[in-house]
C-alpha cells in the first residue's frame, strides 16, 4: 500500500511564510529550497506542502484538501471553519486593533460610537463591538484597509499590526487591542489513523524544539561547600552533574535550567561563590 503523505497548506507570501517553513526545517525535515510551486514534497518526512492565501487555509483544511494548516488565530477567528486548533505555535504575534488618523483625540470605546470602520475581519469585529455594546457600521473590504480613512471610506480600521511600520506610512495610530494573535497549527477533524500517526511524529519534534528553546544548558563552577547553596537557587538544578576541578575543595556544575529562573538569580549565584558562569543553547529536549 502507498504510504500516507500529510498534506500542510502554509501561506504563500507573507508575514508568516518564512517562519512556517523554519520550524519545520527545525524539526530536521528537508524541504526543498527551489522557487515556491504551489506544492512541495519533504525528502525526508512523509509530508506534502501547498502554499496558498493564508485566508484560504481554514477552508481547505475543514475539507480535507489539505489535513494541516499553519496560519493566524487572526484568520482561523474570522473564518470560522470546522477544524481542530493542535497547538498555538509562538511566532508571528500580531494584534488584531482598532485604528484612528493620527491627529485624531481618541478617549476610549465611545468614540466609535455611530462610525465607519473599515476592515478584512468582519466576523471579528462585530463579534467586539457587540460586547462592548458599540453601535458602530462595519464596512467590508478586501483589502488595503489602511487607506480607507485617507480617502473618507471610513472614520477608522480594524486590522493587524505587527510592526507598526504599515500604520505609520499611512498616518494612522493604534488605539484599541481587539485580539492577540499568534501562528497556530490546526488539522482537520477526520485524519485517517496513519495520517495522525505522521502527525503525532511531528507534534514530537516541535514539542522538542519549543522546550529547547525556553531551556539553557549551563555550566559553572563553584567551591564545594557551596553546591547546596547554589542547587537551591536554581530549581532545575535539583540534582545537577556534579564534576570535581583540579583545583582542590571545586566542582563544576552541570544542569538545564529554564533560561528565566537563570537570569532572576544570576546575582545570587555569583554571591554565592558561583564562577566561570557559562550558558549554552540546548538543540533538542526529550524528557
Ligand atoms: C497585515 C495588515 C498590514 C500588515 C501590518 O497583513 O493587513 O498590511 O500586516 O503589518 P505591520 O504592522 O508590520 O506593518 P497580513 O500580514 O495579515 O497579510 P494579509 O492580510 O495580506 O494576509
Ligand atoms: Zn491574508
């Protein structure tokens, strides 16, 4: 029987593109580098990738077009398609706000009371002006939102800021966070049993990357009445590699710590007798 390929549809062009196509190349599959087709195949791990729209991700993932997409919160909220939200992926923050000329006075949520905002994410929207108990007109469009108050489409925008830059050029200012969004993986609903499989395989390998990333290998030396002290400032250390120096009366100490616990106690390590202090990047993490 032919192996099962997942199929992961990632945006084509944008903010997101890069870094869909890094985290799987950090998770050691080989995706070509040739000029971005509409489709690619790993050579090393059994999955397909369709570059499309990022709007169109959530569709095609409820259909079983493709079984995988990486895309934002942003769109998956907005779309409102029948899929499974597997993980957040942690890049490609932005926030979803509310958008005024800059020279406008703007004092809080009344302001938009009876105005035209112009947007891309109407479901979103009207979902936060009807709990914030705005009465406000929603005016559709497609896209180049930022233009719309310079040529009297509209009063304000909503729309995604990452930057800021796109705002800036255009005269406008952010004054309202309607949602925070990041990259999230989602899935269809109905995977074959071997599809979950290849996904599971992967949900591994970031999983691994994510907690390398948060975790620092570290290294330092210390006199050996104060091991005890120093294992208790760090709470990874609880039980540390524990190497004798040559130097008589000295340990090395060895162990993985979360990189902010590190830094809240670097200080108090020093104080207590802590030296040669150094702190490695960890590649993988599998506990
Ligand atoms: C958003 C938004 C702006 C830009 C803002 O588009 O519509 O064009 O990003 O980014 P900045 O604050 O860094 O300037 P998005 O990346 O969501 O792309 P899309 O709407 O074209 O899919
Ligand atoms: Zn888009």
């Amino acid at each position: 029987m032919k192996q099962q390929v997942l199929k992961i549809a990632i945006q084509k062009s944008g903010r997101l593109t890069e870094k869909s196509l890094q985290l799987l190349r950090n998770c050691g599959i080989d995706i070509p580098a040739e000029s971005r087709k509409l489709k690619a195949s790993a050579n090393n791990f059994p999955i397909e990738l369709y570059f499309l729209r990022d709007d169109d991700i959530p569709e095609y993932v409820q259909d079983g077009i493709a079984d995988l997409g990486i895309l934002g919160e942003n769109v998956l909220l907005e779309k409102k398609a029948a899929v499974e939200t597997v993980m957040p992926l942690g890049f490609a923050k932005c926030k979803l706000s509310l958008a005024v000329p800059r020279n406008e006075q703007y004092e809080g949520l009344d302001y938009w009371e009876g105005k035209k905002i112009a947007t891309t994410y109407t479901n979103i929207l009207s979902n936060f002006l009807k709990k914030n108990k705005i009465n406000a007109e929603i005016h559709s469009i497609s896209g180049s939102v930022e233009i719309a108050p310079g040529i009297g489409l509209a009063q304000g925008i909503c729309d995604i800021v990452s930057t800021g830059s796109t705002l800036l050029s255009n005269g406008l200012k952010a004054v309202e966070v309607v949602l925070n969004s990041q990259a999230v993986l989602i899935s269809n609903q109905n995977l074959t049993n071997e599809k979950q499989q290849i996904l599971d395989k992967l949900l591994f390998r970031i999983r691994a990357k994510q907690k390398a990333a948060t975790n620092k290998y570290i290294l330092l030396n210390a006199p050996d009445s104060k091991i005890d002290e120093i294992c208790a400032l760090l709470p990874g250390m609880k039980s540390p590699s524990v190497l004798p120096l040559r130097e008589k009366g000295w340990s090395s100490l060895h162990s993985v710590v979360q990189e902010n616990q590190f830094w809240e106690v670097i200080d108090q390590l020093k104080q207590a007798g802590a030296e040669g202090i150094l702190v490695l990047p960890v590649e993988k993490m599998i506990v």
